[in-house]
C-alpha cells in the first residue's frame, strides 16, 4: 500500500512528460527552420506571413479556451481533436508550398496554427490536474524544451533543414499527439458549470493591473521587446544558413540547450539578484545576441555566432521566467490566471506579431507604411538568392555518414562551387546590417526599463518563488 502511491503518480508523470515531449517536438520540427526552407525553395516573401501565423492565434486562443474548452469539453479529448484537425491540415502543406502557392500556404498555416495554440494551454491544464502541487511541474515541463532540442537534431541528421519535409515531421508528430492525447487521464472541463464571466475573459482585471507604474513599465517593455524576438525567431536559421553552417536546424538547439541549464540555475540567481537585475540582464543578452550576429556577419565568424545562439537560454529565461514569476508575485491570488493570459497576449501575441512584421518588412496593419528590416531601407530581409544557390548545389552532394549527420550542428563551410563574390560577400554584409536594427530596438527597450522600473518582489516573495521553481 505504502508503495502504490509513489508507483502511480511516477507512472503520471512520464505519461506527461511525453505530452510535454511531443507538444514541443511537433512546434520545433518546423519552426525553427522555416525561414531558411522557405528560402530554399522560392518562397521567401511569404515567410513573414507564414510566422505571423503563430502570434495571431496566440491573440485568439484564450478566446477559445475560455468559451469552449473551459466550459463544456474534456480537455484531453479537445486537445486530440485539435491536434489531429491541425496535423490533417500541415499533410496539405508541402504539395501546396511546392507548387509555389504561398498565399494558400501561410492561410493553411494560421489554420494549423489556431488548432495548435489552444492545445498549449490545454496541455497544461491537464498537467496541473495530475500533479499533487506545482513543484513537479518543472520536471515535467522541461521535457518541451527537450522535445524541441531533439525537433531540431532531427532535421540536422535528416538533412531537412532547408526542406519542406519540415512539415511532414510536424504533421506526423501532430497526428501522434493528437492520438497520445485520447490516452491521457481525463481531465474534465475546469469552469464547467460556472457563469460566463467576461471580465475575466476579456482579462479586465489583469489590465487594471496597470494602475501600478511598475507592473506598467514592466508590461509595456515586455510586449516590446518581443519586437526584436522576432528577428530571431524568424530569421536566425536563414543567417546561419547563409552563413555556411550545414544544418541550422540542428545548430539552433544550442539555445534550447542553455535554456534548460539556467533554468536550474534560475533560484540561485534570483536570491543573488533580484527581479530587477534578472530582467535587465536578459534584456541585455538580447542586444549582445545581435551584436555578436551584426559584428560576425562579414566574416561568418563561428565563435560568434554560436555565442549568439547559446545566449537564448539567458535571454529567455531571464525574462520571460522570471517575468512570469513577478507577474504571479504582483496579481491578487483571484486573477492570476488572467495575468499570466494577459503577459501571453502582450508578449507572444502582439508583441511577436509586430516583430515579425518587423523582420520581414512587411506593411502596418490596415496601411501601405513599409515597416524597416534594417538601418536606411525598406523590404524584404536579405538572402534569399544566397540560400537558393547553396540549396541547390547541396542538393547534390553525397549522403552525409552517420557520423557527419551528428556533427551537423557544428558544421559550417559553402557547398563547392558557389560563387563566394557574387553571393556570400553581398549578402553577409546586408545581414551584417540587418542585425544592427534589432539590436537598437532592444538597447532602447533596456534603457526604457532600467530607467523606469522601480518595483520589486518582497523578499519573502522572492525566496518563496524560488522555492517553487527549485
């Protein structure tokens, strides 16, 4: 008796675990690399609109969540619809890319999209409900961060960074998803049976949270900083490709590899520093992040480049974590649900949106003004003749070994044969100044928070934070 306990609830959190696993698995099979495969294959105008993809259904999902899936279904069984409505639709999308339709791609796609993004608030529904308390929520989130990193070296041991088969291995780890998640224990509807609540929907008391300066400051820069995020979500495996290395896909995995290290790191850092200091570092990583990207880009120096990319764990966990962790500190117990909806809306919905617009030069909503991808010009980022020529000159070389395929992530060097003058000169010094861009941006957010921020956690708070992420 003694032993059942433990044996049953060790055996719930692998089951979760590898909801965790697939959900971030089927995200990263594509994401990561799709500026560089669009690229490759004739279809870079349209990788703005294909990323945009994922912020507008951040905007909409906790819509759906909130009228729907709270209210009337299990979450389990809408997870599994969702998922496999979604991976149906990404089997439609590399015939339709290869035939060069990008309109009806990147439509497919914000479908796909809104299919997927409820099913991560889901995913955590469903795990909050099986686990006796918070703490043992960590430990079965990282394994997201380990399904993308395992997502990314995937596509490095395929070969299919600069692929349209990216979307085949989304789709079918959509579709195992969404079959796993009829397996999950049931979960059933949290608000079932309460009353419509509008102002929680709408987030109405978390947006009163603004009141307070320092919550104000603190949203303000979070949503735009996620304006230069999307220079690096969108654009990075491009760079690397243009860059020379053989399999972005696997190389970006670096940064997934940091996250996980100082997220352990995290309580250590947040009794030594604060929230204060927490955040500016992160932000400070974002501007170095692309100073390394400009100051290396001339030259494709590799320290640079991956220090670059190894810098994502900081940026990322020192803000957007510890951001989640003041959030939670800041918000009465009774809305806190609605504060962290809210940071989401702000930072993964509209702040990523126009930093994709951003990235890939695209117009204001609902004008004809040309947003900047970099310093004096306007229109679309740079590259894309570069990322066709290796392509096509990679596309017949020899099979890589097996021991090749795993060293893809460190990899670098242009196929034989590519006119080096014509393409990498010009085209490494347009990135050089494409970086430039992003990292302005985040060197005025920095200024605008460390001048601004006066606020902070109480101490008691700050160690009892530290506590639960430990």
């Amino acid at each position: 008796m003694s032993t059942a306990a433990p044996t049953s609830q060790s055996n719930m959190t692998t089951r979760l675990s590898i909801m965790m696993f697939l959900q971030f698995f089927a995200w990263g099979a594509w994401f990561a690399t799709l500026a560089l495969a669009l690229g490759s294959n004739g279809l870079a105008e349209f990788t703005g609109g294909a990323y945009e993809s994922a912020p507008i259904a951040a905007i909409f999902a906790p819509l759906f969540l909130g009228l729907i899936a709270d209210r009337f279904f299990a979450s389990e069984r809408v997870m599994g619809v969702l998922l496999l409505i979604g991976g149906g639709i990404m089997c439609m999308l590399p015939s339709i890319a290869a035939k060069g339709d990008g309109t009806l791609m990147v439509r497919l796609m914000i479908a796909y999209m809104c299919c997927y993004m409820p099913t991560l608030g889901l995913s955590n529904t469903i795990a909050f409900t099986h686990i006796p308390d918070q703490n043992h929520f960590p430990k079965i989130r990282v394994w997201g961060t380990i399904g993308w990193i395992v997502a990314g070296l995937t596509l490095g041991f395929a070969g299919w960074s600069d692929s349209l088969n990216i979307f085949w291995l989304g789709a079918i780890s959509s579709i195992l998803l969404g079959l796993y998640s009829f397996t999950l224990p049931h979960t059933p509807p949290p608000a079932k049976d309460t009353p419509l609540d509008f102002r929680s929907l709408l987030m109405l008391d978390a947006f009163g949270m603004m009141k307070s300066p320092g919550f104000l400051v603190f949203a303000i820069c979070s949503m735009l900083i996620c304006i230069p995020l999307g220079y690096y979500y969108g654009q990075t495996s491009a760079y690397l490709g243009a860059a020379g290395f053989t399999e972005p896909g696997s190389t970006m995995t670096l940064g997934q590899m940091s996250e996980i290290f100082f997220m352990i790191l995290i309580p250590f850092f947040f009794r030594k520093l604060g929230v204060k200091l927490m955040l500016m570092i992160g932000m400070a990583s974002w501007v170095l992040r692309y100073l390394l990207f400009a100051m290396g880009a001339p030259d494709q120096v590799t320290w640079m480049l991956l220090l670059g990319v190894a810098l994502h764990g900081i940026c990322y966990d020192f803000f957007f974590v510890t951001g989640f962790m003041y959030t939670d500190n800041k918000a009465p117990r009774e809305i806190r649900g609605q504060a962290q909806s809210l940071l989401v809306f702000l930072t993964q919905g509209l702040g990523l949106f126009f930093g994709f617009r951003f990235a890939f030069g695209a117009n204001f909503p609902f004008t004809n003004i040309p947003l900047p991808t970099r310093i004096g010009e306007y229109g679309a980022a740079p590259g894309p003749e570069l990322a066709e020529q290796i392509s096509a000159l990679r596309a017949d070389a020899a099979t890589p070994t097996f021991l090749e395929s795993l060293m893809n992530m460190f990899n670098k060097g242009y196929p034989e044969g590519l006119d080096t003058a014509a393409y990498v000169v010009p085209a490494m010094q347009d990135w050089k100044n494409y970086w430039i861009f992003p990292a302005i941006l985040a060197s005025a957010v920095f200024v605008l928070f460390t001048v601004g921020f006066w606020d902070r956690m109480t101490p008691a708070a700050e160690e009892e934070a530290t506590t639960e992420e430990a």
